[in-house]
C-alpha cells in the first residue's frame, strides 16, 4: 500500500529498491494511484519543461499541491510557486 499523493515515479524507485531486498515483493499497480494525482503529475510533466514559471494553485497544507511543486522542478521548470487558494 503507498501513499495516494506518491507519484507514480517515486513509487517505482521505492519498489525497486525494496526488489533488491525483496525480489518476491509485489508492486502496486499504476491504478492503486489515485486518477487525479496521477493525471496532475503527468500534465505538470509535459509542461515543465518548456515553461519558465509553474503556479501551482492550492492550499500549503496539501500534499498533493506540494507534490506538484516538486514534480514541477523535477520536470525542468525553471520556478514552481503554490498560491494559496
């Protein structure tokens, strides 16, 4: 079981480590992520990369909002803000 607001990427580096360890462990499947997490990430991804700045509109007490921050600068986005809602 992992955490919703885990992107699929960290999931898989978190499994494959644990596979080193553990090579009979069973990985979540893409679906036991949440749709709409997964979906918000995958779009930050593809327009990261291109963009000078990515306002992230959300509350500082989601981790969902901060995990877009963070998959923001990850993809390659010079700057990613969260604005409070």
């Amino acid at each position: 079981v992992t955490q919703t607001t885990l992107s699929v990427d960290d999931t898989a580096e978190i499994i494959a480590a644990l596979q080193t360890r553990f090579p009979d462990i069973a990985g979540p499947r893409k679906s036991d992520i949440c749709y709409a997490t997964s979906n918000r990430q995958d779009a930050v991804k593809l327009i990261a990369p291109g963009a000078d700045l990515v306002l992230v509109v959300g509350s500082p007490q989601s981790s969902n909002s901060s995990r877009l921050v963070e998959t923001a600068l990850r993809a390659g986005a010079r700057q990613a803000i969260l604005v409070d809602d």
